[in-house]
C-alpha cells in the first residue's frame, strides 16, 4: 500500500512548523507580543474548526475545549437585560474589502449558533445584523485577512486595556470581570452616548474600574455626518479618543467608537453603537482632514455599518463638521 507523503506524519508536523512561524512573524508585524501571539493562534484554530463544524453540538464541544469559558460569556449575555443589546445598531458581515467576493467576514453557520444563544436579529442569510454580536464574539471567530490583520485583533492584543489602564483582558473573549459583550457596550456607550443622558442613565455597569473610570479625563474628539430630511434624520458620529496611557501592547494611540442615530422624522434620537477598535494618529488625522469637512457632502455608512431602510443616494448629503465638545459626566 503507498502512502501520501503529503500526508505523513513528518510532513504535516514540519509544515504545521513552517505556519506558526510565519504566523507568529505575521503577529509580531502587527505589534503582538509573544503572551497575544499565542492567544491569537488559539483564537484562529477555534474559528478555523468552528467555520468546519456540521452541527451545534459539534460546535459547543470545539469551544469547550478550546476555548472553556468563552460559551457561558455568551450566554450570559443572553441574560442581560436586553436593553443592553439594544444600544447597538446594525452591519454588514461582509468587510468593505471583500464587497467584490462577497465573503462573509464571519462564516454563516458561526454568526448562526452565536444568534442562537444571544437572541438578536440577523437576516435569512446572515449577512445584516447586530452590529454588537458581529464586532465582538463574532470577530472572535473570523480568519479573514483584511488590509489590517484579523478583526479580533482589538480583543486579543490587549491595546484597549494598556491604553485606558485597564486591567488585563477586560475587553476579551475570556474576561475574569463580566463579558466582552456588556464591558465594551458600557465603556464605548458612555463615551459615545455622553450627550444622551437618557441612555446614559441605562448604563448601570457593574465592574468598578469600568463603572468609575475618570471619562471626564478623557479627550474625546468627534466628527458628525448629518443628514436632515423632510423623512429623516440621520446622523453618523466618529469619536476617535487619545490613549491616556502608554500603549505597550501595540502600536495604535488612538480608541475609535462609531456610532449611528437614525430616526424618521418626529420620534425620538435612539443613538446606537456600530463598532469600536484602536487605530494609529495618522487614521486620526484622515478622519478629521478639513478637505472632507463642508456643508453638502456626500454621505455614506462607514466600518460596515447599516441601516433598517434603503436611503437613495441622492438624499445622502449632508454637513459634516468637527463638533467641539467633551464629556459632560
């Protein structure tokens, strides 16, 4: 009987070999350190199995395995009070580098046993959904390369964390101290929702260093897209926030929070979260370039965001300024 040299065990143990090390070269590129390397190749075998399993059950059993833990910080979000889950708006899980393929940014049957267990609201093909499943437990287990690595990267390097002088972890898959899910919807909401002391009021945290952080220290700067219609109102906010601490997990300087306010005309603002991930000054300083700043400019959702209604292209114009503003709480 001949044997596959492909497939002896030498050579799938030399080649597994080959691909950690260009796998940890890759990471440390991208400013991981040895401790988020590790993580991060736990991480992409978890969601390499996941995107392979046939069923749920198969499913629960890769995560327990790999990553124990993880499932029940799902489920207890599950629990939460909803609206919790309701401050977040909705995205595409198709990232804006793959709009020509079409490849789902987290695979279907994935986003599919996530919804199942935190109850949100996805589409038949789960391409548009809840943005806070999507960018968090979502990116957990997504391998798409994109121009600036893997989307969990912000849950895994610890940048977040080492920046605002958090506790290690806190924003991760694996927190000791609540779950991803609740500490980033609290922190980036206080931030993001500052003006809104009614949604303010609904963000009762209870993790101490995220309930009784300094956010009146912080030096958030904010750029807003409006559109004012006779139907309408929307209005896309871009809070990019200086780490007030020296980043030692990475290169980023910077926290960036979008979120969206999208209401027909008369009701009331309901202000949600997009997404939230560290970026660099020099991202910074796109953003906010005064040759993309006027008072009729076209207007388009960013960082795969999304909205419940189709808006024609002609009604998308509007102001876009730089709002001078801090927090007020």
């Amino acid at each position: 009987m001949r044997v596959n040299s492909d497939r002896s065990p030498f050579i799938m143990m030399k080649k597994r070999t080959i691909f950690n090390a260009l796998f940890s070269l890759i990471l440390s590129l991208f400013g991981y350190s040895s401790y988020a390397q590790e993580t991060e190749k736990t991480w992409f075998e978890t969601a390499r199995r996941m995107a392979q399993a046939t069923s749920q059950d198969e499913m629960r059993l890769i995560l327990n395995e790999t990553v124990p833990g993880f499932l029940a910080t799902v489920e207890q979000d599950s629990k939460q009070n909803r609206e919790l889950l309701n401050l977040w708006g909705l995205s595409r899980n198709i990232d804006e580098s793959h709009l020509s393929d079409g490849t789902r940014t987290v695979p279907a049957n994935v986003i599919q046993f996530l919804q199942s267990i935190l109850k949100v609201q996805y589409d038949d093909n789960f391409v548009f959904g809840h943005a806070g499943l999507t960018h968090t437990y979502g990116y957990l287990m997504s391998n798409l390369q994109t121009p600036f690595g893997f989307k969990r990267a912000r849950y895994v390097a610890g940048e977040i964390e080492a920046g605002f002088g958090f506790s290690e972890a806190l924003f991760s898959g694996l927190s000791n101290k609540g779950t991803l899910l609740s500490n980033l919807t609290h922190f980036a909401g206080t931030i993001a929702f500052r003006d809104h002391n009614r949604v303010l009021n609904g963000l009762t945290c209870r993790i101490p260093e995220i309930a009784n952080y300094p956010y009146q220290n912080l030096q958030p700067k904010r750029l807003i897209e409006r559109i004012r219609d006779d139907e309408f109102f929307l209005e896309l906010r871009t809070d990019i926030v200086p780490f007030p601490n020296n980043n030692n997990h990475g290169r980023n300087t910077h926290l960036l929070i979008y979120s969206i306010d999208y209401h027909a005309r008369g009701q009331d603002s309901q202000p949600r979260l997009i997404t939230v991930f560290p970026v660099q000054k020099g991202f910074m300083d796109g953003v906010f370039a005064p040759s993309g700043l006027g008072e009729r400019e076209h207007i388009r959702l960013k960082y795969n965001a999304a909205l419940p209604v189709s808006i024609p292209a002609e009604k998308m114009i509007g102001k876009r300024f730089i709002a001078d503003e801090k927090p007020t709480n």
